[in-house]
C-alpha cells in the first residue's frame, strides 16, 4: 500500500512538472557591490520601534517591482550579518538579476510568544516605506517567506496591500494560533504538526477563517514533501484558502527538505526551479514587470559556492 501511495505521488510530481529540475550545472547570478549596493535602512514602526531591512537596487530610476524577504524561525536576525550575507544569497540575487528591488526584512522575534504582533507590525512598517521608495512601484510590492516567514506572509496578506505573495512551507500552526505562549510551554510542537486536526478546535477554526477572509492577494504555496509542517498546510490550510476561494496556487517538489527554497538545504536544481516557479507567478500579477539586468552585469556563479 505504501509503495503505491509513494508511486501515485510521483507520478502526480511528473504531471506538475515539479519533478525534473533539469540536468544542466545550477549557478547563481552575483551582482557586484558596486553596482547594485547594499543598503540598511530602518524606519519607525506604529509602536515607535525601529524595523531595519537590508535593501539592493536594480540599476537605474525604474520604477522597479520590489519583493520583501520573510526569513524563517522566530527569533531576530542580526543586520550585520544580514547585510554580509545578502550579496551570497542565490535566490536574493536571482530576483535582483531579474530587475527586482530586493528587501530583506530583519524583525522583532516572537520565540516568547508566536503570537506577538511585533514581527507584524515591523513588516507593515517595512512595507510601507518600500512604497514610498522612489524606485519602486508602490503596486507592485511583493513578498516571500519560508516558514516562520511563510506564516508571516499569510498574515501580511491580510494586513496590507501586497500584489502577490508565495509562502514557502509556512508554519502554520502560529497562523491558526495553535502555537502560542501556552502551547509552548505544554505541548511539543512536533505533536501540534503530527496530529493538527486534534488541535483544530472550533475557536481556532473561527480564528483562521477570520484572518483568512482577509487576505486579498493571490497566494502560492510552494513545499517539499519531508517536513511535518506539511500537514497542517495539506490537511486545513490549503483546503480552507480553497474554500474561502482565494486565488491560491500549490506547487510540489518532491524529496526536498524544509529549507530548500532559499537554497539553505535541498538541491541546487529545485531552488533554481523555485525561482523561476515563484518569478513566474509573480509576473503573472505585477503591473509593472521586471526587466533582467544586463548579462554584462552579471557573473554566472556554481551553485553551491557562496
């Protein structure tokens, strides 16, 4: 029966096209310094904190599409470290290679308490100062998360106003509010994940849907097939985004870990393939297209040295 299940999976993998990522060597593109910095900028939040971001800008006036970068786990990152790491992140460069202003979002974290608002309200300050940026097209703000990111991004979809957005895997169960300060403390979050219709009561049902009645953005959601987190996202969420009929995509990569979409772990091939996937599906939304930087600009790397 199990060989059978792992063969109907496969097969339905082929028919989405997700299964054969290519044969050909995976590179990324660097972009040098000099010709697209590396900017941090903070703006005040409506808590009167500081949110910082570390920002890279296509050559020119543009105006340029602009997609914010929701990092995973629930703890804050260090903007130094972000600003060095950024011109060495693949699918960062990728997007900047295509034409996209790139904004990583570096927030307050929520280890404490997953359902703090802090993260959220440092996003919609970050958004909002990206609109107002003179190179960026205001109505073509985007955004890509992973994880904990991932989660974030399905709240900032109903929060503000955001073109498009792709959720890498999200850890749903802070978006339904099965992980809180609470449940932390008293449940192990494998079980939350192993077992989420046990813990998909009334009230958290009445929750999701409420902030999923918000979202007013078409949604894709891109995930492997290893992580238990999947569940909750194939058991409630997808099917409740469904029928609440939200514009919403779903695309499989199968044998690929939790941290492959920002090439973290997994395959270089199904990293590269999550670009183009999630590059496709954003040019499907965006009123102003990106426009690829000159190939002059742009130094082919290997996968897998950053």
């Amino acid at each position: 029966m199990r060989h059978h299940a792992i063969a109907a999976l496969r097969a339905l993998a082929c028919l989405s096209g997700s299964l054969a990522y290519g044969q050909d060597e995976v590179t990324w593109p660097a972009i040098s310094q000099r010709t697209c910095p590396v900017e941090v900028i903070g703006m005040p939040t409506r808590d009167e904190h500081v949110a910082m971001a570390v920002v890279r800008k296509p050559p020119g006036e543009g105006p340029f599409p602009a997609i914010v970068f929701l990092h995973g786990g629930l703890n804050q990152r260090n903007v130094n470290r972000v600003k060095r790491e950024t011109p060495d992140q693949p699918t960062n460069s990728r997007f900047l290679a295509a034409g996209y202003v790139t904004v990583e979002a570096i927030f307050r974290g929520r280890s404490d308490d997953p359902q703090a608002k802090d993260a959220l309200i440092d996003c919609l300050a970050i958004i909002e100062h990206v609109k107002k940026m003179p190179e960026v097209d205001p109505g073509s703000v985007l955004a890509l998360g992973h994880s904990g990111g991932g989660s974030l991004a399905l709240e900032l979809a109903g929060e503000a106003e955001l073109c498009a957005i792709v959720t890498g895997e999200p850890a749903s169960i802070i978006f339904t509010g099965m992980y809180n300060r609470q449940t932390r403390r008293r449940t192990r979050r494998d079980a939350l994940m192993e077992d989420p219709r046990r813990h998909y009561t009334p009230d958290v049902r009445e929750f999701t849907r409420e902030k999923i009645g918000r979202i007013a953005c078409p949604v894709l959601i891109v995930h492997g097939d290893q992580h238990p987190i999947n569940k909750i996202n194939r058991e409630i969420i997808i099917p409740e985004l469904e029928a609440a009929r939200k514009k919403v995509e779903v695309i499989l990569y199968p044998g690929q870990p939790h941290n492959f979409v920002f090439g973290q772990a997994g395959s270089p091939e199904a990293t590269r393939k999550c670009f183009d996937d999630c590059h496709a599906f954003f040019k499907k939304h965006l009123p102003t297209r990106p426009a690829p930087l000159d190939e002059t600009l742009v130094r082919q790397v290997p996968a897998g040295q950053q």
